[in-house]
C-alpha cells in the first residue's frame, strides 16, 4: 500500500504509556524486576485539553515507558479509562519533526484526530483517535529540533522487542500503517505453528509492531477472540528479551508475581507471560536470550 506521509516528515518512535491509580507503585514494580534507568522523574504534566496529569517515565530495554496517573485531588482522563478499562497500556507515543502536514493528510482521508494542542517553543500534539486505529490511542508529538542528537541508551541485558496489538482484520490494520506512518512489513500475516492466531509484524517510526487475528471459532486456543469480545480491538501486550531470564523468573515467583504460560517453543526459544493481575494490568511476554 502507498504510504501518504508527506514528503520531508519523519517519526520515530517514543514510547509506550500505561495508565495505573499509582505512579510510584507502578514504578518500584519495573524497578524491582527490570533493568530499567529513569529518564524523568515523578512530575504534573503541562496544561491539557483533556486535564492536567502526573507522569513519569523510564528506559527499559532501549525504549521508553510512561506512567500516568491522575493529579492529586483530580478525576480526569485516566480515572476515566481505568474506570472503563483497568489499568493498563494506554497509548503509543511517536515524535515527528513536521505535525501540520501529517494531520491535514490525516484529515483528507477521514481519519479521525483528536485533542490537537500547541505548547510554547513549537511544540505540537494531537491523538488518531482509537475509534480509527483498530482500538489503539496514538499520540504525535511534534519535537523542537527534531534532528538534534536523539539516542535511547542501549541496554547489553534487555531489549524491549515490541508491542502487539489484537485486531480483528490484520491485512486492514496493517495497511492502516502502511498508510498513515510508512510502516514497512518484516513478516506477512501467518498462522503460528499451532493455529492458534495469525500473527505478523512490521517497522512503524523505527519500532516493531506486532498484529494478532483470531483464526476463526476452530482454534484450540482463541486467546485473541475472547481478548477482543471482552475489550475490543487494542494493545494486548509487550514483549522483551532478557538475559538474565533465569534470575528474574526466580525473583518474580518469590515476589509473589503471578507468571503464567511458561514454555519453550518449537525453535527451542523460552518464554513466559507476567500476568496483568501482577503488573498493573498489562501483560508482559519475556523471553529468554541468555
């Protein structure tokens, strides 16, 4: 499919955010687990169309992960959704040098934006509503001096793989990136080995996005369905590598963590799920590269 991202415009992406009633207990979890390294800490977000909250955010594995929380005293956008949802992955986050032409793009093709902001010093944001981006908020934020030095330091330990996200028609939600963002696909749509979802994945702002189907009613194991039928379209989860794979299943289990699905698949690769239960609603696939 044809990409419509005009000429000159360039993203990469910036993080994954995950809505908790808790910032600093959300925090000690990832920080007792993960090898993480804070990049901001615990501070009230600036003036917003949809109301003032904290965030805090941390590098894990490479990239970046953002906490929110409603600000003291207030009921705002995130008690909303965790009244709505749980908590849990809230919206992916992309910066861009130019915002103005990706919008009007946006626009002209009827794809529904939301909450556009400026800020002082030409910074700019605005939201492709989930309602158009099978169930997935996403979030531009246009960076004064874009093309400044811009690394996330690398970790020799971890590596934050990707986020996966449960559509109901993957070759349309592929597109939809294809499209809006020039996303290049690395693997086409497939049925795993065990025919339990179609899966595939590609390169959106410089990140893996991973896209999970339900293969009909006849799967042995419709996890994507029923995830769908209870939530709808969406982020289902994150996945990282982690060397020390062995060492932190240990520490999960005698934390009291709840980690489900351990296997080993048929490549001899070994992984395990972290419960949404135990990590504030989001589910977190982990697997072994030690």
């Amino acid at each position: 499919m044809t990409s419509i991202l005009p000429e000159g415009v360039k993203l990469r992406f910036d993080h994954v955010s995950i809505a908790v009633r808790s910032i600093d207990r959300a925090f000690d979890f990832f920080n007792r687990y993960f090898p993480i390294r804070e990049r901001s800490a615990k501070r009230l977000s600036e003036e917003q169309l949809s109301g003032r909250f904290n965030w805090r955010d941390f590098y894990l594995g490479g990239f970046v992960v953002e906490l929110i929380e409603d600000s003291a005293g207030q009921a705002g956008f995130v008690s909303r959704f965790i009244e709505k949802h749980g908590e849990g992955l809230h919206h992916l986050s992309i910066e861009v040098n130019h915002l103005g032409p990706i919008l009007a793009a946006l626009k002209a093709d009827g794809v529904r934006v939301v909450d556009e902001q400026s800020f002082p010093e030409g910074a700019m944001t605005a939201f492709i509503s989930p309602r158009a981006a099978f169930g997935t908020l996403i979030q531009f934020w246009q960076v004064p001096n874009f093309d400044a030095a811009y690394t996330h330091p690398k970790d020799e330990n971890s590596h934050f793989d990707h986020v996966s996200i449960a559509v109901r028609d993957i070759g349309r939600a592929m597109g939809f990136f294809e499209r809006y963002f020039a996303g290049r696909i690395a693997r086409a749509p497939h049925l795993n080995h065990r025919g339990d979802f179609i899966l595939g994945n590609m390169q959106v702002a410089g990140f893996k996005l991973e896209f999970l189907q339900s293969p009909g009613k006849s799967a042995p194991n419709d996890f994507v369905g029923r995830f769908i039928e209870r939530h709808g379209e969406g982020m289902h989860h994150i996945s990282m590598d982690l060397r020390d794979f062995d060492g932190t299943l240990a520490r999960l289990k005698a934390g009291g963590v709840r980690v489900v699905d351990e296997s080993t698949n048929w490549r001899g690769e070994r992984e395990f799920f972290i419960s949404p239960r135990s990590a504030f609603g989001t589910l977190i696939q982990v697997w072994d590269v030690g």
